[in-house]
C-alpha cells in the first residue's frame, strides 16, 4: 500500500539519511537497503572514537524509567487528570487544551516541582541501580504546531542531570512522544485511534530536529547522558508505513547522534516485532553504540490476564535465550513485577481492566482488590510472587545488557512502583541479593 502523496528523492551520506519528498511505501525497502550500505568507511572513522559513559558490554545495566514526571500518564498521577473535573482530560495534550493555561501551567509546574526531586535520585542510587531512563515529549522543545501543551520541562531536564552527577548515575534521555503520536498510546502525548506522525514528512522532520537539540545539549556531558533513545515505542505492529519509517527514522538518528561529535548510545526500540526481526540491522561492525530497546509486559491482553503465576514467571524465564542471542547490544528498558492490567487507568483514563472484566468486551478474570493500591492491602503470599516475577524477570534480562523497570514511582499502583517494592520487601536493597536464584531452573 502506498502513502498518498508521498514521494522519495534520496540523497545519500556518511550516516545513512534520507530526504522525502515522496514515494509509495514499496520502495522504501529498496531505499533502505541501499542507504544502509553507503560510506562505511566514514562511518568506521568516525565512530571509533566513542568512548563510552558506562562499561557497556562489561557491566549490566540495572535502571528504572522516571515514568509519570515530564511526560504525564493518567494511571501514574491519576489526581493531576481527576482534579481536572472534566472527562475529556485523558492526556497531556488535552490537559492543556480543556483548562485554563494559566490553572494547567499551576498544576504542572507544582507536579514538575515535586514529582522527583534530587532525593529520588539519592534513593536510585542508593538502591544499587546505575541508570535512569528519562521520558521527555516533543513538546518541551516544540508546539509550532500550535499544539496546546504547557511548556516548561527544560530546566527539570537539566536538574535531572546535575542530580544524576551528583550520585552517580547514568541517564538515558528518552523522547517518548513525537508530532503526530508513532503509536496513539496516551502516553505519546496525545491519544488517538491511530497514530498519525509517520503519515506527514513535516512530523518526522520536526522529530529529527529535536535529536539535534538533544545530541547538541549533552554532547559534552556523555559521562553522564551515556544514551539518548530518539523515540519510544514507535507502533510497528499497525502499518508497514510505520514499521518502515521507524527504520529510516533510526538512520536518521543515528546521523543526527553522531554529527553532534558525542560519545553517547544511540538507543533504537524493536518497534514490537521481538528481538530477532532486527537481525543484521545496523550492524556493530559499521554502526558503533547502537542498543536495542525491548519493552516486556504480560498484562496487554485477556489470554495474558488469565495467566497463572507460575505461567507468568515460566514466561520471563522464557525469555533467556531471545536475550542471550540477541542483535546489538539489548536492553529491556521496560517491565513490571505487576501480572495484571487491575491499575486504575492503565488502559487510559475512564477505561477498565481486562482482568475484573470492566475493560470493553474482556471476560472476568478476577477481582482486582488486593493486587493494586496501596502495599498495605497486599498479601504476603502476593508480595512473595511478585518478588518472584521480579527476580524471574531481571536474571532473565541479564542474559542481555540488563533492565530498566517501569516505573520508579505511582501514586495508587504500589505493584508497579520500584520504590515501593524496595519499601515493602520485593524488590531488594541490592539488585543482585536474590532470594530465588534458581528461580528459572
């Protein structure tokens, strides 16, 4: 199928970039393999200089995602969007777009003032992990669109970095959501029944420029900003347009990465085809500091739900030799302990569970009381299997580059929250103190 009224003129140079002005889709794989190819012998020059931020490839990575601060998700801070007193309210975009400015700048601006602060940091390091994945939209840099997001995460961006110094850790930089939406998830900025940004040149344009200003601020501080991932969870699974885009979008990153002179990772994401569909791309041998980033949940739909424990650790454990085999340097930059989709707006705000049956056309599974909220309503029996998910999950992923946890902290949904896992006996003090290390066989 082709995109109407695109077409393609490609120019070719050292970091396998591209300029469109139209083409129908069938020739985009042509095009990318042969601007996968050119100039490696500038490419090898110029990356051999990298000298990492971090022991990539000696030690593992153990992180967690500052989910829910400069970009907003109605299930992390479900009191920023119910205080809104208005239902259509579902996203950052709308947070903006159905208040009044100044009333929605108040409430981010106290949410940023407060949402993490350097003691989080402090408490990150001193729970053993190494890395922090930061989300950030486009719209901090960006609304010549017009677009109704308030502005503002920039200083919180550098504060992050400065504390991240401070104690030790490393940062990767994650633009979460792009002009357009790559996959109409709440969590892009803007819920949509289809994402729209690999439909439009000018979104993708806007996306590249925004690499650029992210290469160009960090480019001097990699001992600290080690990795910058220039789009999450691009929706590969809708569209072979999606899916081809995000390739090309990954050259381009690449380039834009690299013309910044810096030594930092550049961090692609498998766009939800698995690890092995990546085989042969952007080959180590021509494309230096490349990881992969895999997200790994088991809760996204009613046969997960209806999973037994023991079928859910079986399924983490099952992961090991995907991991152990895979392309690039991998890294799951996402996961959870929690086994269900019980969190309140997790599937989006006003919407149910698959697993109690409120989430449209799902079976009842079970009651959700007892597996979300607060730790204190938790089992010990509950609290044992999620410290054994986690650990099933983590060893697993070691058997790649390591794991960064979604998410460091929540407002209702401790089985989700890094911290509260700490405080409440499922996730370790150490990451490497198991209590179940046999737990995979």
């Amino acid at each position: 199928m082709g995109i109407k009224g695109r077409q393609t003129q490609c120019t070719t140079d050292r970091t396998k970039r591209c300029s469109h002005n139209s083409l129908m889709t069938s020739f985009i794989g042509v095009r990318l393999l042969l601007v996968g190819f050119a100039s490696l012998i500038s490419l090898r020059v110029s990356a051999a200089a990298l000298n990492y931020g971090f022991p990539y490839g000696q030690e593992k990575i153990r992180g967690v995602n500052l989910g829910g601060w400069l970009v907003l998700e109605p299930w992390i801070t479900p009191s920023l969007f119910d205080n809104a007193g208005d239902d259509r309210i579902v996203d950052e975009y709308t947070f903006g777009q159905y208040q009044d400015p100044q009333y929605a700048g108040e409430a981010l601006r106290s949410h940023w003032d407060t949402w993490i602060t350097e003691s989080d940091f402090a408490e990150i390091a001193a729970a053993g992990l190494n890395h922090v994945r930061l989300p950030i939209g486009y719209w901090a840099f960006d609304v010549s669109g017009g677009e109704p997001y308030i502005q503002g995460q920039l200083p919180y961006l550098s504060k992050a970095v400065t504390w991240a110094r401070t104690h030790g850790l490393k940062v990767i930089v994650d633009l979460h959501g792009v002009p357009g939406s790559q996959n109409g998830f709440d969590n892009s900025g803007e819920k949509m029944d289809s994402p729209t940004w690999h439909l439009d040149q000018h979104n993708i344009n806007r996306s590249n420029a925004i690499i650029q200003t992210i290469a160009e601020m960090f480019k001097d501080e990699a001992d600290v900003v080690s990795a910058i991932a220039p789009l999450n969870e691009p929706a590969g699974y809708r569209t072979d347009a999606l899916l081809e885009t995000t390739k090309q979008y990954w050259y381009d990153s690449y380039g834009n990465i690299r013309d910044a002179q810096s030594n930092t990772v550049v961090m692609i994401h498998d766009a939800f085809q698995g690890l092995p569909y990546w085989n042969g791309f952007m080959p180590s041998s021509n494309f230096q500091g490349v990881f992969i980033d895999t997200h790994r949940y088991q809760i996204f739909s009613t046969p997960e739900n209806q999973m037994s424990n023991d079928q859910h650790i079986q399924a983490a454990c099952g992961t090991r030799g995907e991991m152990a085999n895979a392309p690039l340097w991998a890294v799951v930059g996402e996961f959870t302990p929690a086994a269900t989709d019980c969190a309140k707006y997790l599937n989006g705000r006003g919407v149910g569970s698959r697993y109690d049956g409120t989430y449209p056309g799902a079976p009842y599974v079970g009651s959700c009381a007892g597996i979300t909220g607060r730790a204190s309503s938790f089992s010990a029996a509950y609290k044992t299997f999620l410290r054994q998910f986690w650990e099933a999950q983590i060893t697993s992923y070691e058997m790649a580059q390591g794991w960064i946890q979604w998410t460091w902290k929540t407002e209702i949904a401790d089985e989700w929250s890094y911290q509260a896992g700490l405080a409440n006996g499922w996730i370790p003090q150490n990451p490497t103190a198991l209590a179940y290390p046999n737990i995979c066989g």
